[in-house]
C-alpha cells in the first residue's frame, strides 16, 4: 500500500510569495446563490440584463449588494430617528427648565419692584438690568465658548453644594 501525500493550500498572507516561487496560489472562493423567480419576475430581469448589455450574475450581484446598502441605510435611518427623538426630549426639558427658572426670576422682581418705594423703583430697576447685562457680557467674553460657561458654572455650584 502506497500513502497519497496530501497537497496544503498557501495561506492567503503569503500568496506573493508563492507567485513569486511558481508555485499554485488557492483563491478565495466564492459562494454560488440560486434564486428562483416567476416567469414575469424573470423576463423583467432579463429586459433589464439585455437593455444593460449586462450578464445575469453582474446584475444579480449589483442587484444583491445595492439592497443590502439599503437595508443597512434603513438600520442607521432607524437609530438616528431614536437619536434624535432622545435630544427632542432633552430639548423639552431644558425649555421647561428654562420657563420655570424665568417665572421664579419673574415672581422675585415683582415682590421687590412692589416693595419698593415708588419714587426709584423704575430707575433702581434701569441700573439692576444695565449690571446685569453687563455682568453677562464680561462672562461671555471671558469664556468664548458658551459650553466652558455652563461647565464651570456647573462646578461652581457642585463645589458650593
């Protein structure tokens, strides 16, 4: 009995150099699909192979990779729709934050300005509202970015908290 020496493929990574020795390269195989269609389905298939002078597996390919692009469009059309559904959400909280903190502001200069004596109130009011504008404004130009100001507005209150 005579034993048969079994022949080993080249792994993929050295495919260069067994081209480069002469020696025979494994390729990758790809894998055959048989799909079956009606007879209309068919001819409409073949117009479209004919009119694209085109073979059937080219267009079934084609065919094949573009409805998958589009699957996974859908997928990631589907997480950006939660996305954004979740920072509408936050949207609306912040605007409520925002309404409410107004309104406390709103009951807290209405209780002052009918406290005070009728002669200063206005011009007392005028000079709050300049310093305050004014205070804002030296905050935004020591801070250009609007997100630093929040954040170290944040930790000003943690570290007083």
């Amino acid at each position: 009995m005579v034993a048969k020496k079994k022949s080993v493929a080249t792994p993929p990574a050295k495919t260069s150099e067994a081209a480069a020795e002469g020696r025979k390269v494994a390729k990758k195989r790809v894998s055959p699909i048989e799909v079956r269609l009606r007879p209309e389905d068919m001819e409409a298939f073949d117009l479209v192979c004919r009119t694209s002078n085109r073979k059937r597996p080219e267009v079934a390919r084609e065919a094949i990779i573009w409805y998958l692009e589009q699957l996974e469009k859908r997928v990631q059309d589907a997480r950006e729709t939660k996305v954004e559904a979740r920072i509408r959400k936050m949207e609306n909280r912040m605007a409520a934050l925002i309404s409410r903190g107004n309104i406390d502001v709103g009951v807290i200069l209405e209780l002052i300005y009918g406290n005070m004596p009728a002669a200063d109130r206005d011009e007392v009011i005028k000079k709050a509202h300049k310093r305050a504008a004014k205070r804002l404004k030296s905050k935004v130009e020591e801070v250009k970015d609007i997100e630093d100001l929040f954040k170290k507005e944040l930790e000003k209150g943690e570290a007083e908290g």
